[in-house]
C-alpha cells in the first residue's frame, strides 16, 4: 500500500520492513514531470519535499534473495559444465593453454598416454592445484590427470571413529603412518633416443606404477632444450620423479611410497622398463658404446614409525636393521638380491655384491682386476631377519676363528656337536681336522639350510678337502644333521650328568647372536637348565666355544646393564658349570665392528693347550689339519701367529669388565701401578754368602734401608722368564726319562728352575716363573721367616717345612680365576709379581 500525504520530516519513523524516500525536490532539483507544481511553491516559504514509504513483508525479502541465488547457482554450473566439456580435453591439461594466457603461442603439442585405476581399486577424492611457469628452456610441458572413469571410485567419506582400530588392516594402517620408504635408482648407458622420447617415459611411468599396484594421480613432463626430460608423477602412495641426460645416457630416478609394501622387489622391472640398452655411440663415450646398462640404486626408509605405531617393533622389520644400512649405501656397482623369503623361523634375504670404489676406472696389465681377478668376484651377504650374518668376503675369517682355537686347544677331539650354522660353513671348519670321526648338527631351521645350499654352496663346499668324501659337506659320512630345536635337543638327552648318551669333546655354538628380543634366540643363551645340559654334554676334558657378536667399545656399559644382558646372563650360568673361560675377538670377518667369541674348558688344565707357544700350535695345526687336493692353503686366516693373538682378552673387554657395580678386586691390583707406592730401585740390595747356617748358600741382603711394605725392583720383575706347562713336561720328561747322559744333561737345569722358581698354574698345568734378576738369590725363609713376599700374603702356619705334599693346597699355586678378561690380560704380571717388604728391612 503506498500513501502521499506532507508530514515534518523530523516526525518520520519508519516501522520494521518499510523503506523511507526522500523526493528529489526536497534538495531543490528540478524534474520535468512536476514543473507546475515548482511554479506554485512560493521561494520564500523553503517547503519540505513530500516523503514516499514503501513497506516489505520479510518473507518476500527472503524469498526474493533465494531466487537471486538459484539463478546465480544455475548460469555458474552451466558455465562450469560448458567449459570443461566443450573447451578442454578431459584430464589432459597442455601447459602452452596456461602459457597461451599469457602470451606465448600453442605449439609442440604431445598426446601422452592417461594413468588409469587399477582394477577393484578405490580410489579417494582429491582436489588439485597447479601453477605453471614459462621457461624458455624446455620445449614441450605436458600434464596428465588419472582417467577415474575407466574404474569405480568410492566417494564415500569415513571418519576416524566410524572404524575400529583392531579392524584396520596392517597395510592400511602403515599407509596411513607418518613413514614411507624411499627408493632411488641411477643408470647409465640408456638409449638416448629412449631418454629423450616423453611419450616412451610416460608410457615406462605408467606401467612401472600400475605393475607396482600403485596409483598415479597425475604426472607432469618437461622436453628440455636441446635435450633430456623432467617428469615428476603425484601418486596416492606418495610421488615418482625422474630426470634424463640422453647425450651422456643417464636417467636418475626418485620413488617414494608409503606403506608397508616392499620396493625392492620391483628393482628388475624398473631395469626391464628404463635400462634400455643402446646401439648408437654415446657422445664424449667412444669406447662405452654397445655397453649393457649398468643401474645403481639405494633404498631407505624414511619417517617416523615406532612413535606412531603401538604394535610397530623394529626388531622384527628387516629393513630397519643390518639390512635396511646396506641397501641405504649407493655406491655398489653390483647389488642383486638372490633370495628374499621367509621361513617358520626368521626372514631369509642374500644379497650379491660388488662395490664400484674398489676398482680401477681403467683396468690395465698393472690394475688390481688384472693382477688379481680371482679377488674381482662379486660378494655375497646373508641376513637373518635383516641381521647380516655372513659375507663370502669375511665368512673363512669368522668361522675359522669359531671353530679352529676350540678344536686346537682339544688334545684329540673326536667327536663334535653344532648348534646351527645353517650355511653350513662351521660344518666345513670342523671336517678339516682328521681326527673327527662324527660331527652332530642341530639346526632348527631346514629351510635356511636348502635355501643357503642353493645359492650359498661355496659356505658348505667340502669337495677340496682331502679327507672329505663328499662334494657337500651335509653329505660327508662323517656328518649328521637334525632339524630340531637345539635348546629341547640337548636337555632332552643330557639334562643330568648320569646321561647315557654318547658325549661330545667339543660343542661349538654358531646360532644366533644373544637377542633379548628375539624368543628363539633368548632360550639358547639365558636358560640355567639348557646350559647345564651343554656342560652334561661334554666329556671331561670337553670345550665349549660359542660367538657373542659384536665386540664391546671402550664406551659401552658393562654387560649387566647394557644390551648385553642375555650375554651377562650366559656367561653367569657358564662359570658354575666350567673351570676355565677365555674371551677372544676376531676383526676380519667383514662385520661393521670385531666380533667376540668365548670359549670354556670345562676342565683348567685344558688351558695349557690354549697358552701353548706359536711353534707348538703351527706344528699341531700341520699335523691334525687334511691338506686340500688343489694344493691350496687349508686355512685363510687361522695359523699360530693368529692363535696367539687371541690369547689376550680385548682391551675394551677388560675395561667394561672394571665398570661393574661391584668392581672385581684385580681391576684395582693388576691394573697400572698404583702412584702411591713406594719403589726401591734393585742398587739398594746386594748378594752375598749368607752365614746363618752350614748348608746356606747365596742370599739378597739391604744395601740401604727397605721400608715396610716397599716394592722391590718394579723394572726387573717384568723381564722374569717363563717355563710353560708343555715346555716343563718337555724338560722334565727328559730328566725323569730312561737315557742317563739326556738326564744328566738336564739335571742342572731342573734343579735351577725349580730351587730358584716359583711354581704356579695360572696357565692351566704346573709352571714355572724365575727372576732374571739378583732377586732370584732373595731366600724365602723355608720356615716361613722370609722378608719379601706378594703384597697379599698373608703368614701362615704352612711353610715349607711343614707342608704335606700330597695334600698342596690350591692358593699355594695361584689358580686362575674361571672368568676375568683382567686376569687373562695379565697373567705375565701375575707369575712375575714384584716382591714387597713384609717388615722393615735395615
């Protein structure tokens, strides 16, 4: 309703849905429609213009602006629809249309191939944005979406909550981790024509992903000026990306995913698909044309998965141990994958090597690979669960360190039991000695043992052995192998002593190394009952000798509270069931450090054999090792020298060892010399006839004062010499034996060692420790009155007069300790201990 009536403006309020107009003559305007209304107004009076109200409904404001929208919404969609239908190709996107916006001319158009939907794949929504660039550089720029109409694509939408977390699928509930596994690939010796073509990229992009059951979204290619493609593919899984240099004939390649699906089983189809072997002359290459392609690549995982997964462990994926470090590294000319499986027990993966940097970029008649190409031959590395266990390169170092000093330090082993060495080759170690009549191998896993007899042979090869009868060594008549756990093996047949089963001289323990995460593993090497049977296995003079990984650092912690609890444990439970146990490393096995092995005697006397000399043990290895029947040297690694060498405990060991909480008493006695300790040099004393009876004979006697509890000739007591047990028997055998001139002969020499030695049996069988100094003239009072003696020693009612000698006690031969990497470390000082005043000597 509208109403034209004159009010004072000053009285208008409008009420709610009304609009107020003002007429244009209320600001003195003119209008053609009303001029005789103007001519009638008088100037003077200045009247107030007449005021129009209109008033709306809000419903009909509502409706209204409703209407505006649906006509807005329905030009906008078929504009939209007219677009994308009728001016652009569907999912092909020519970046000169981008360009040509901005100026530059629609030219070298390529039609690439579209990625499409796997098969009963769902793949989700996705939004898209892009920016291109003009480059002069590049010729062509070419980007392609995923055809989804060739398959069907879910569009329904979940939310977290709608799923139960135990009903996610592992492989889907890795994709969605913050993680990913990234694969990078170099080849050489390309067809350059090949890496040059865009279309034939594409089209090797495209099957490399849909071959890998992966979904590429998009991809964007560049045609470089003068020459080589950039293409870089956005994928569901994460991207593709690669770039060419077709003059030198180079692509590298960049792929990463994330999930759990393995890359590393698509290395031979991304060879089959880019390494295209090329018939033309590489420019600047003479000499490398017709050459095959060669391929480098490394993979890593990448991200973060042990803080996004509660039931991620990283023991137990391959790829994030020994494994996933070896395949990180990009520099190997040659590295196949022979085997990648899994058994009932652990992941089986070999590997074959050859490492690029060690070669001659120019062989010549002066090169190593001419002078030597018996040491070109590609390596091979077995892991276990992703733990390397063994390289072809370092395998005879490790196993012949294993089994050789064991079985040395055996008078006559004879019969012998191992505990796994799947490869077979502690097998092959042990058949070298002739005197083995029967080996017993207990192995749980038969098919590790078909899988490394198939592609590690060389590991179990006896066919070069003189003695042995077979070309395999699980074939030699000599062996027998039981694939049966080791730990219900031995309990089952030896878990007391009064057993009446065969025993074994040596027991060599090649299983895994001491895991406490790994169940198999853990029960060979904590479990007091199972050790007690390896004990009960043995004969009376028996060995035992087991590997304990990797060798400790300077920096470690003690076994107890380090990784190594399983180890402390062990060798705990080893020492209340042996006599004697000896530490040793080895650091030629191709390891990342030295690796550690311990062998025991269960009876100490067994540790004469160990300490013999290097000439004892070359002329034992001579005589109890085959020859082999190519005239070949049996052993690569092993020979007296290097026995010797093993018989001193690692400095490392000794010095975790002393970081005990209850620090052992000989870190603080044996080693160094203790600063506050009084010295008195050798010129301070003098020898001369003693004169205290009829029968005395030469005596050390105090030039000077010797205070109490004073060391006396520090320097000399290290230069004593030693009579080993086997050098004593020798001598000894001589001087008890029947030729009267070879007693005569050596009678001086027994009663000089044994009047002026100390007798002890620190090396397992009696010896002897003389002073090479006039310190060997000091009288030890028979009767106990003697002045110089070990700073421990203590008076006792025992002397030499009194002594029952047959009923010793064993403190008067100084025994080893069973277990101390200190003690074995210093046993020289220990039979030389320097002399210290018991009282004030004036």
């Amino acid at each position: 309703m509208m109403s034209h009536h004159a009010r004072n403006p000053n009285d208008i309020k409008p009420d709610i849905g009304s609009y107020v107009m003002t007429h244009p003559l209320e600001h003195g305007e003119s209008s053609s429609c009303s001029s005789e209304s103007v001519s009638e107004t008088s100037d003077a009076d200045n009247r107030t213009a007449d005021l129009f109200t209109v008033n709306l409904t809000p419903i009909f404001v509502i409706k209204t602006l409703l209407f505006v929208a649906a006509i807005a919404f329905s030009i906008g969609t078929a504009c939209r629809t007219f677009i994308l239908n009728s001016l652009l190709p569907p999912y092909h996107v020519p970046a000169s249309a981008s360009m040509a916006e901005i100026g530059t001319p629609l030219t070298n158009q390529i039609q690439l191939p579209s990625p499409t939907v796997e098969s009963g794949k769902d793949v989700p929504l996705t939004s898209f944005t892009s920016k291109l660039f003009m480059q002069k550089a590049t010729i062509t720029s070419n980007m392609i979406h995923l055809d989804r109409h060739s398959s069907h694509v879910s569009e329904v939408q979940l939310n977290a909550s709608d799923v139960e977390e135990d009903n996610i699928d592992e492989d889907e509930d890795d994709l969605h981790l913050p993680a990913g596994q990234h694969l990078l690939v170099d080849i050489k010796h390309v067809d350059p024509h090949f890496l040059n073509s865009e279309v034939r990229l594409a089209e090797a992009m495209i099957e490399l992903t849909k071959a890998s059951k992966l979904t590429l979204l998009s991809y964007h290619c560049h045609t470089l000026i003068p020459s080589g493609v950039s293409c870089a593919g956005v994928l569901l899984e994460s991207h593709v990306a690669f770039h060419t240099w077709p003059t030198k004939g180079v692509i590298a390649m960049d792929l990463f995913t994330c999930g759990a699906a393995p890359l590393i089983p698509i290395l031979p189809l991304i060879k089959r698909l880019f390494a295209i072997p090329s018939n033309d002359m590489i420019v600047g290459e003479p000499d490398e044309a017709h050459t095959e392609p060669t391929m480098l690549w490394s993979h890593k995982l990448r991200g973060f998965r042990q803080d996004f997964s509660a039931n991620y462990k990283a023991h137990e994926n391959p790829l994030d141990q020994d494994l996933g470090d070896f395949l990180s590294v990009h520099d190997f000319g040659m590295k196949i994958p022979l085997v990648s499986e899994k058994t009932d027990f652990q992941h089986v993966d070999i590997f074959e090597v050859m490492n690029s940097r060690l070669h001659s970029a120019a062989p010549n008649e002066r090169s190593s690979e001419s002078l030597h190409p018996d040491l070109q031959t590609p390596d091979k590395i077995l892991y276990l669960d992703g733990v390397e266990q063994s390289t072809s390169r370092g395998e005879a170092a490790y196993h012949e360190a294993l089994v050789h000093p064991s079985m040395i330090a055996h008078p006559n082993p004879k019969r012998v039991a191992i505990i796994g060495g799947g490869e077979g080759a502690t097998l092959r170690e042990v058949l070298k000695h002739n005197t083995v009549e029967h080996v017993m191998m207990v192995e749980i896993d038969e098919e590790l043992v078909e899988i490394c007899d198939e592609f590690m042979p060389e590991w179990s090869d006896c066919s070069d052995i003189a003695g042995s009868d077979a070309d395999s060594c699980f074939n030699d008549s000599r062996a027998a192998v039981e694939f049966e756990d080791a730990f219900k093996w031995f309990i089952d047949r030896f878990e007391d002593d009064e057993s009446t089963e065969e025993k074994f001289d040596v027991i060599i323990m090649d299983a895994l190394d001491p895991d406490q995460l790994v169940e198999i593993v853990g029960s060979l090497y904590k479990n007091n009952v199972f050790i007690e049977s390896l004990a009960n296995a043995l004969t009376e003079d028996g060995v035992f000798v087991v590997q304990l990984g990797e060798s400790e650092a300077v920096d470690d912690p003690p076994d107890e509270i380090g990784t190594a609890i399983d180890t402390a444990h062990m060798v705990g439970a080893l020492e209340k069931n042996f006599e004697s146990m000896h530490e040793y490393d080895e650091g030629h096995s191709h390891f990342k450090a030295p690796w550690s092995y311990l062998v025991c005697f269960k009876n100490s006397e067994s540790r004469a054999n160990w300490y013999r000399n290097a000439p004892e043990i070359q002329i034992d290895i001579h005589q109890r090792l085959y020859g082999t029947k190519s005239g070949e040297p049996v052993l690569l690694f092993f020979d007296a020298p290097t026995m010797i060498s093993y018989q001193v405990p690692p400095k490392a060991k000794e010095t975790t060892y002393c970081r005990k909480e209850d620090k052992p008493q000989e870190c603080n006695e044996l080693i160094g010399i203790d600063p506050k300790l009084v010295t008195v040099p050798i010129s301070h004393a003098e020898t001369r006839k003693s004169t205290l009876g009829e029968f005395s004979g030469r005596g050390l006697f105090a030039s000077q004062d010797i205070p109490k509890g004073a060391s006396l000739d520090v320097e000399g007591s290290v230069k004593s010499f030693h009579v080993l047990p086997s050098t004593y028997s020798i001598i000894y055998k001589q001087y008890d034996g029947e030729s009267e001139f070879a007693s005569k002969e050596v009678s001086s020499l027994v009663a000089f060692v044994e009047g002026y030695g100390f007798a002890a049996r620190l090396w397992g069988k009696e010896h002897y420790t003389v002073d090479s100094s006039i310190t060997t003239f000091c009288n030890h009072g028979c009767n106990g009155t003697y002045n110089l003696g070990d700073e421990t020693d203590e008076i006792t009612e025992i002397t030499e007069m009194n002594i029952d000698l047959d009923n010793i006690p064993e403190f008067f031969f100084g025994k080893a300790n069973v277990y101390s990497p200190v003690f074995e470390r210093h046993l020289r000082q220990m039979s030389a201990m320097e002399e210290y005043a018991r009282r004030d000597i004036r």
